[in-house]
C-alpha cells in the first residue's frame, strides 16, 4: 500500500471489502472482485492528494453520513470524485481545488487546534459546513456526493450498490411483473384503488 | 454493427431518395420508400447504436449527454429569450433537445403517443384568431391523417386503449394498454372524486409480442434512455431494419449535412456533409427529404443561402425557423405513505384529458392533457438532485433518510399543454457561436406565450387538487417559469396551402424547390397539446405516400 493511501485511510478504519459476490451474479461478482482487489490493494488516487482526499471524504460523510446504513465514505464516493476529476468532471477539477483551499481557509481561526476540516469532530464538521452550504464550492461537491452514491459503480463509486439499496431498489434485478408497487397491488386484488 | 448488412450506395450514384434524419419521421420515410422499390439514402449524424448499446449508466445519458451528442452538441447551440439579448450556450442540457443516434429522438423518447383530436387542426376556425401570433389552421384534417395514425399503431407498434374523449379510429389499438403502476391508480382514484376521467396512455411500447419484437420488461429506463430490448417502438427498433431489408436502403451514421447547394435550374441535386473523419463528401439524389427534426431542418435551409435564396432555401416566405413551438409544462410531485415504486416500467400509464379543449371559460387560449409518473423518481441521481421536497434539507442524516423514504413513495403529476405560434420564437444561425465543424451554432430564441403559461398553471391548480383527492401526504408545485429548453420541436418549416404563410405545401413538398420535401416536427401548424412524435410518425406516412406516387409520375 502506497503512502498517499495509507494517509487516506489513518483514522477512517478499513473500508468495506468487496461483498459483491453476495449478490450471485458470478461474471459481475468476479469483475468487481477484482476491480476492488487492485483498489484496495494499492492504488493510489488519479488526480487528487492524499490531503485534498481526506477533505472531500470528510465533507461527502457529512453530507450522506453512515447512519444504521451506509453512507457516502462508505460507498467510496471519494474514489468516484477522484476518478471522475480525472475523467468527465476534469474540466472542473481547477474550480474545485480553488474551491476547497477557499473552503479551508477559515477553519483554523474558527476551530483553535484543527488546521483543515476533516480535523474537526462530525458535530464541528456539521456546524462549519452550515455556514457554506450556499456557495458553489458546497453545490459541486454535493452533486458529486450523489452522483458517486448513486451512479454506477464503474465510476468509482456506489461500492457494493450501497446507494441503490439505500433507495430501496434491488441493485441486481433490472426486469420486473406487476405489480410494481403497493396501491397497484391493492387494486389488481379488487380494493377501490389501494383505499 | 447493423450497418454491416445493408446496401452500399456510392457518393455519385444518384439515388432516387435522400433522407437527412433517421428519427420519427426520416426513419418511416426511409421505409416506406424503400419498401416500395426506390433506392434510398438516410444520412444521420449521430452513430448508429443498437439495442446493444443501451445501458442504464445515469451518469453517461443524463448527465454526460451522450443520446444528445455529449458536450460538443451542447457547444453547438445558444439560447436567448428575447432578440434584444445576445444568446449563450447552456452550461448543462442543450437548448433543443434531440438524440443524435440512427433512429433520432424517437429512441430516447418516453413513448407517450397521443393521437391528435380534429380540432387541433382547425382550431383557428373554431376560436377565431389570436392577436400577436401567427395561429392558423393546419391544410388537412383529422380525417385525412386518420388512417395513417392506424399505420403508426399497428405497424411502428402502440398500446392503448381508447378514452372518452378521444378522436375516432378506423382500427383498434394492436395491444392493450400497458400494466398500471401505482401512480395511474392514484391518479385514477383521483380523477374519480374529482368527477375527471382518467384513460390508460397510449404508448409507443409493446405491452405483449408484436411484429417480431418482444415485449416490455418493465426496466423503468425510458426516458432519456435506449431501449435495451427493442421494446419501445423507435425507428431503430421497428422501421430502420424493415427498411435495410428492403436492399435498398443504405443508414449512413456518422454524416453531418451542412449544406443544400441549389442547381442552375433551381433543384436540390445533392446534399453535402461531413462524414465520421470530419471530411466533406456529397451524395447525389433526385429527390431531397429533411427529416432532420425542428431545429436543425431550418438551420440546415438557412444555412443553404444562395444568391438564389439570399434568406434560405425553401425560405420566400422568411417563415423557415419561425413559429417554433416547445409545449409548455407544469411539474408537481407528491409523497405517498406506502411504496409506488415508480421507478418500475414505463413513465406513464394513465392521463386525463378533461382540459384538452381550449375553453373562453378560462379566460385564455389553450388546452392539455395531465399525466402521472414517476420524472425524477425513475432514476436515482436526478432524484436526489432535482426530486425532493422544497423543505427537506440538503444535506446530512436527514436528507439521507427523506431519500431514503421518498424514492419508493414519490410521483410527479405533470401538464403538457399548447404553445402558440409567434413569429419572436424560433431558430437563426448565431453570429459568433460555431460548432465543432466551423458552422454557425443553432440559436434559438424562446419565451412562452403569456397563454401557455396560464394554461401551465391552470394544469399545475388541477395536479394540486389531484394530489389531495389521491390521499398524498405531501405534495408541492415546481415554479412556473418560461422554458429555456425544449425536447419538442414544432413548427419551424409550417405546412400550409399559401406559398405565402407556409414553407411546404399540404403534401410537404417545398414551395420553392420542387424535388425538396421538408416533414418532422417542423412541418406542425399548431403544437397539440404536449406529445407531437404520433403526429410527426403519421404525416411521415403520409408523405411518403405521397413521394412515392409523386416519383414513380416522374
């Protein structure tokens, strides 16, 4: 493991291994077993720091926080970040640094000891964002929390569909029968409308 | 690859036929002329994927735009909403919403296919006229595109049934209305209390086997997306392959027209474009069709200004790009306390077409019709972007758990309504934007009439009501707001009788060029009333009817 990775992950705990193969589609499970094998096992980030990493980790987790399900650090958001700024987003990655040094910037005066956000403590982190969740820095980085959730996993993020099945959406099944959902259901068995 | 078994036509053979446009309506024209024995050209500037192709990645069809062209097409346009304003490129969606793929729009379409009714096409005689606005009545009737509308039904593919309001049919509907989803059953129960009727939609997808073609699987991936299993009824799936079998049509992907030079005795011999290296090539033909939908046709045409045509060809009457018409929209969406999971199958299976007439009552011009689906809650990113609720926060464990709880409870009750015809909407060649090739960018300049805006709202009223009698624990209005994009493109080249007040006649042969035929969106008089792909498959029938017997007399 490589030192910019290993800095990334001190004080995150271990990230998920890969669990796809609970899902039983075994061309699927052994594609994203061994996408998540390279991962884990040394890669290091495209296009951000470690530094600019742990940042945009910090903020995705306050934004989609783990709770009793997993959250954006847990669905590897900032793999999707980092990917994607190398990729499609590549023409915003220079709004986005200048963004997240600006973002920075006050953290140190107004939290004594801490020197960059992911110092701070979750209920710090969700008072300092407070103040900047109007500006276009937040939006970006926002829109990158959920589309790294929710997008396809081949995009870095989503890791073992933990956005999808957030959503309640069975992340494998991609064809369905009526009924679909609960007022369908009630009136395809003769209640008046789901009533 | 599907354009690997087809016919080869070299550059200087003179085709009988070329078509600009493999959509709704190039891909039926291609067809029905290739069927019918001429050697035909379709030249479409997107590539041409198959069902194969399709895939459900949110990232790369929604957001990257790949159906639309990606950035570069998006590059390639401008928008403004008043002349006095200088027009910019949009930093997301383009302005003119098409897909640039072998079968058009009509592959990333959601497949809503409305019949129009006999008074969208005489309705300036039934309401009189409108001041400011160029309103008139289309030079046919529904009784004349009737039995074409059958063709689309049976032979592109559509499930339905018929409501109470609906105009006469020759023939039933092929298939039965897709299965309901429980946002047509919420809409139905509403409609009931409010003394409305609510009527399974019509749809351009197979609810059972059709043709040749297998049935729905119920993805949920329709709009904006391809259809994976040639379920949904796009040229691509039904008439494009009829049309290669025929060995004498020849798809051409990956072919950008930029220009129709004029010849010394005044017709259309060839069309010039760019192919897949961005070299210039021309194919000759007898006779020309633009298919290229209502925004690039009347580019294309200005853009093919001569000494001959110093406006545009086919433009003597300055009315090429004019009167173009998006359909207005309203967007309301409501909360359910058990799961819909409308993000299951199509968008819509029911609509309610109570409002469809235009009524003085109201105290201004316009109709349209209701539909409930899911809109942002089919797919995952759009719906954590765009779906929730206006009070619920936006970030933090809160918003996670409203995502969380809503996805699966959440529809959309959307109004499509009427636009009028104004001369101040349309499409020119913008002065200092280009494309990638070095042409002028397509500008439009757009804002709703003050009546489809009121129609908008009066649909946006009703959608409230409706979310109240369905029982919604929540539900709330999008803002009203003048459209700055539109995905439907009508009127830009108008059918009519006076060479005058018309670009094509009621054949859709141009006024000007005797070998140039113009039919897509851009032929429409008036914009019905919010689904225009049903009418623009049926006058491509139509036409193409025409053509052939035009042809075959020399």
């Amino acid at each position: 493991m490589d030192g910019s990775r290993r800095e990334f992950l001190r004080g995150s705990g271990v990230l998920a291994g890969a669990s796809a193969l609970r899902f039983g589609i075994p061309g699927l499970a052994a594609l994203s077993q061994a996408a998540c094998s390279a991962r884990d096992a040394g890669a290091a980030f495209e296009t951000l720091s470690a530094g600019e990493a742990r940042e945009l980790d910090a903020m995705a987790a306050r934004i989609l926080p783990s709770t009793g399900t997993p959250g954006a650090h847990d669905a590897g958001v900032i793999w999707f970040i980092d990917k994607s700024l190398g990729g499609f987003l590549a023409p915003q990655k220079d709004f986005l640094l200048g963004g997240l040094a600006d973002f920075q910037a006050p953290v140190a005066a107004a939290f004594p000891g801490a020197t960059q956000f992911s110092d701070l403590d979750e209920a710090d982190q969700d008072r300092y964002l407070r103040t900047q969740d109007t500006t276009p820095f937040f939006g970006f980085v926002r829109f990158m929390t959920l589309a790294g959730m929710f997008g396809m996993a081949s995009y870095g993020g989503n890791r073992d569909s933990a956005g999808w099945q957030l959503l309640g959406v069975d992340p494998h099944q991609h064809a369905f029968l009526p009924p679909f959902g609960h007022y369908d259901a009630a009136a395809a068995s003769g209640d008046n409308h789901g009533e | 690859m599907a354009s690997d078994r087809q016919v080869q036509y070299a550059n200087d053979d003179v085709v009988d036929f070329v078509v600009v446009g493999s959509g709704a309506a190039g891909g039926v024209i291609a067809r029905e002329l290739s069927v019918a024995g001429f050697s035909v050209v379709v030249l479409e500037q997107g590539p041409f994927r198959t069902a194969a192709d399709f895939t459900h990645d949110e990232i790369d069809v929604v957001f990257n735009g790949s159906l639309l062209g990606g950035p570069a097409a998006r590059d390639a346009q401008t928008f403004r909403d008043d002349e006095s304003k200088v027009a910019m490129p949009s930093t997301f969606r383009p302005p003119a919403e098409y897909a640039q793929t072998v079968g058009g729009s009509s592959v990333h379409f959601s497949g809503n296919f409305w019949r129009f009714r006999e008074s969208d096409f005489q309705e300036r005689s039934l309401l009189g006229p409108l001041s400011g606005t160029t309103f008139a009545d289309w030079p046919i009737t529904y009784d004349e595109l009737e039995p074409y509308y059958a063709r689309v039904d049976w032979e592109v593919g559509v499930s339905g049934a018929p409501g109470p309001f609906d105009a006469p049919r020759s023939k039933p509907y092929p298939m039965p209305p897709m299965p309901v989803k429980s946002s047509g059953v919420l809409l139905e129960r509403a409609a009931e209390k409010l003394g409305l009727h609510a009527q399974p939609a019509p749809v351009a997808v197979l609810s059972k086997p059709h043709n040749g073609r297998a049935p729905c699987i119920h993805c949920g991936y329709c709009m904006g997306f391809g259809c994976e299993t040639g379920a949904k009824s796009s040229t691509l799936a039904t008439m494009i392959p009829q049309a290669q079998a025929s060995g004498r049509c020849e798809i051409r992907p990956n072919s950008t027209v930029f220009n129709l030079p004029t010849s010394a005795r005044g017709t259309v011999d060839e069309v010039l474009y760019y192919d897949a290296d961005g070299k210039q090539q021309r194919q000759k033909a007898r006779t020309v069709i633009l298919s290229a939908n209502g925004a690039e046709t009347p580019r294309l045409l200005l853009e093919s200004a001569s000494a001959k045509h110093p406006d545009g060809l086919a433009n003597s009457s300055g009315f090429v790009g004019r009167n173009l018409m998006f359909n207005c929209h309203s967007l309301a969406n409501g909360v359910f306390s058990e799961q819909l999971n409308d993000y299951k199958s199509i968008q819509v299976t029911r609509i309610i077409h109570d409002f469809y007439e235009s009524d003085p009552a109201r105290g201004f011009y316009g109709g349209g019709g209701i539909d409930a689906r899911p809109l942002f809650s089919a797919t995952p990113i759009l719906f954590s972007l765009a779906g929730m609720p206006p009070d619920a926060p936006a970030w933090g464990s809160e918003f996670k758990k409203l995502l969380a709880h809503n996805y699966t409870r959440q529809m959309s009750i959307l109004g499509s309504t009427t636009s009028l015809a104004l001369d101040r909407n349309n499409i020119t060649l913008d002065p200092t934007h280009k494309d990638r090739w070095g042409r002028p960018a397509l500008r439009l300049t757009y804002r709703d009439h003050d009546d489809d805006l009121a129609m908008a709202g009066f649909l946006l009223d009703r959608s409230m009501e409706l979310f109240d009698a369905a029982g919604a624990e929540q539900s709330w209005a999008y803002p009203l707001e003048p459209q700055t994009n539109g995905a439907h493109l009508l009127g830009t080249c108008r059918m009519g009788d006076d060479p005058q007040t018309s670009v094509v006649d009621r054949y859709h042969r141009s006024h000007d060029v005797q070998n140039l035929y113009i039919c897509d969106g851009s032929s429409f008089v008036t914009s019905g009333r919010g689904q225009p792909t049903m009418t623009i498959m049926a006058l491509a029938f139509r036409a193409a009817e025409h053509m052939a017997t035009a042809a075959r007399a020399g």
